[in-house]
C-alpha cells in the first residue's frame, strides 16, 4: 500500500508540475516566438479595419480558433515531454535542448516553415530569441530568491506550492510582457526586429552565435550559482552583486548587438535611399533637358551622373 501511495503521489506532483508550472512557462515560450514571427499580425490588422469601417470599437481579437488549437497542441507537447524527461531525472541543461528543439520542429509543422531555408531560419531564430528573454528573466531573480530563502533547486522541485511561490515573479514579468506587445502591437511592430535579423544571412547567423553564447553563458553560472550554490558562505553583498552582474551582462551585450545591427542597417537603407533620390533627380533632369532640346545641359548631368556612379 506503501508503494502505491508513492506511486499515485508522484504521479499527482508531475501532473500538478504540468498544470501550474510547465504550462505556464510553455505558454509564454510558444505566444512570444508566434509573436516575434508575426503570426498574429493580420489577425490585429483584420480587427483594425473592421473597427474603422464599422467605427464600433470591440475586443480585439488577437488569436483566431485554428491559432488557439496550434498553440494548445504546442504547450501540451511541450510541456508533457518536458516534464516526463524532469520525471526520468534528466539533466537540466538536456531538457533545455529537447524543449528548444520540440518548440522548433512544432512551430514549423504546424506553421509549414519548412518549405524553404528561410523560414526555417527564421522560425529558429525567433525560438532562441524566447528561449534567451525566458533564462534572462529567470536569471533576474531566482538566484536572489534561492540564496536570501535558504532553498535549493531539489527543494523547490519537491514541493509544488513553493515551486509555484517562486515561479510567480517570472510569470508576472512573462505575461505582463505579452500583454504590452499585444496591446501596443502598432508600436512594437515599429521595431521589426524579425527583419533586421533576417536582413542577410550573415547578420541572420551572427544573431544566432550571439543568442547561442547568452544561452550557453546563463546556463553555465545558472549551474554554479543557482544549482551548485557556489556563493552559499559569500556575503549577501556578493551574493547580490554576482548574479546581477550575470544578468546585466548578458542584457546589456545583446541590446548593444541589436543596436549596432539597427544602426548598420539604417545606414545602408539611408544611403540607399539618397542614391535612389539623386538617380530620380537625375532622371528628371536628363528627360526635362531633353525634352526642351537643352542637350549641353542633359549631357552635363550625365557627367554628373558618371562622376556619382565612380565615387560609389
């Protein structure tokens, strides 16, 4: 009777783990990446334009049924292969990996992002993207948490209620940051970080090596600090300095890198820009001299034109 107890018991934590804490998480993972990948965008559009034409401001409808259905389907798989592999006592780091990947493969099966490199690159940058944000708002508090509480990583994972109790920070920040991009969508679209991102392939595979480094280097002092507890006989002082400098390192040297690439951008879209409106200047001249039978003048906008082709 003993051992069926046990049995039923662990049962009932890994189905309450799956309900209050893995869900939770899956969903913010799954709605951020469909998020940064636009796939919400024609939805908000539909309801915008409806509004204007009716002029009857409702609910906006952010999630069709088909998208619901996907999205469900996503943190149901998820969520349960992730908490049976915690079940089967796999090692964290490998439970990362397999969630990344099944969060991949079912982004793009059910999404069909699979037909060309593209996409498939695009639907993988944006997994790694909410996988990051996800490690940096953990790494933000729960090493605080564990080492001012006295608890450890085994402790929270035995007893659901404080699993939960800790998981609620991270779920406030998770969905107080959905709720802002959702209903600032026309804002955050001005962003279109999907498009710097995918604005060539080597800045496409750069951004990937940098949110590969942030991930593999959260991971590495998640373990030392958060599940070795290297700073349990440190004075709370560092205790509060360490983590906080991890964390500000990896937020800081990723919103420089987005910077950077947004600035490197602007610039070659800026200058291209000034040459499309000198060749347009310079259309115009040519046809208006042409047309007044002015042909000195239109052959020295030509040399005009010649002398701005060689300095390019």
């Amino acid at each position: 009777m003993v051992i069926t107890f046990l049995s039923l018991n662990e049962i009932l934590t890994h189905i309450l783990n799956v309900l209050l804490i893995s869900i939770p998480e899956e969903t913010f993972l799954v709605v951020f990446t469909l998020i940064i990948l636009k796939k919400f965008d024609n939805n908000i559009s539909l309801n915008m334009r409806q509004q204007m034409e009716t002029g009857y401001k409702e609910y906006c409808q952010f999630f069709t049924r088909n998208d619901i259905s996907k999205i469900i389907f996503t943190i149901l798989t998820v969520g349960s292969i992730t908490q049976f592999l915690r079940f089967l006592k796999i090692n964290q780091n490998l439970i990362l990996i397999g969630a990344i990947i099944l969060l991949f493969l079912c982004i793009i099966t059910l999404y069909k992002l699979y037909s060309t490199v593209e996409n498939i690159l695009k639907a993988f940058t944006c997994t790694f993207c909410s996988i990051l944000t996800l490690i940096v708002i953990e790494f933000s508090y729960v090493p605080l948490m564990l080492y001012f509480t006295g608890e450890t990583v085994d402790s929270l994972n035995k007893s659901i209620l404080l699993n939960f109790i800790f998981s609620l920070p991270e779920r406030t920040i998770e969905y107080t940051l959905l709720a802002y991009i959702l209903l600032k969508k026309s804002s955050f679209s001005k962003l279109n970080l999907l498009k710097v991102v995918l604005y060539s392939k080597p800045i496409t595979i750069s951004t990937i090596i940098i949110f590969l480094i942030n991930i593999l280097f959260l991971l590495s002092m998640g373990k030392i600090i958060i599940f070795d507890k290297a700073l349990i006989t440190s004075s709370h002082s560092i205790q509060i300095l360490i983590p906080i400098t991890v964390f500000l390192f990896s937020a800081i040297n990723i919103v420089v890198y987005v910077s950077i690439i947004y600035h490197l951008i602007n610039r070659e879209i800026y200058n291209k820009f000034v040459i499309q409106e000198n060749l347009n200047s310079y259309i115009y001249d040519i046809k208006f001299f042409s047309n007044s039978g002015n042909y000195d003048k239109m052959i020295s906008v030509v040399h005009s034109l010649q002398d701005d082709v060689n300095n390019y």
